[in-house]
C-alpha cells in the first residue's frame, strides 16, 4: 500500500514539476533553466512568481507533501522479501 501510494505522489510530483519548469520557461529561458537544473530551483521559481506558477505549483506542492508522509507514515523494511534463513544467517555474524 505504501508503495503504491509513495508511487502516485512521485508522479504527481513529477507532473508538478514538469508544468512549473514549463512556467519558467515562458517567463524567461533562464528561470527554465534554473526549474530544470538547479536542486529546488522550481521552489523558488514558485516563491518568486506565484501567481504565474499557482496551478502548477499546487500539484507540485501535493506531490511533495504526499511523498513525504508516505515515507514517515509507510517506512520501507530494507529486508523485506529476504528469504528467512540468509537473515538468520545475518543475525549470527553479530
């Protein structure tokens, strides 16, 4: 369930992120640039214009905020799917 949920916000986030550089691109070649290269750079894309990127910036922001409760609500078991006996095996190299 987490999975799935954790994956339906990663594309709604993709999505966001994709409408928002698209935005900033039709402001100015360089704030498309900076949405496409620069880490976070869509988030002050948004803060800066606001009223350009609200749509876009919602789905963003819903993407965003999804996957990370996803995380906190659904954390992932790095030994899920392991077969039992490698794990038990593991557990004895204490």
């Amino acid at each position: 369930m987490g999975a799935f949920l954790s994956l339906i916000f990663s594309l709604i986030l993709f999505v966001g992120w994709i409408m928002v550089t698209v935005k900033g691109f039709k402001q100015s070649t360089s704030w498309g640039l900076i949405s496409l290269l620069v880490p976070l750079g869509a988030f002050f894309f948004m803060a800066k214009f606001w009223e350009d990127a609200k749509g876009p910036g919602k789905i963003l922001l819903i993407g965003f905020i999804g996957y990370i409760v996803c995380s906190f609500v659904f954390p992932s078991d790095p030994f899920a799917g392991m077969d039992p006996e490698l794990l038990e095996g593991l557990e004895g190299l204490e």
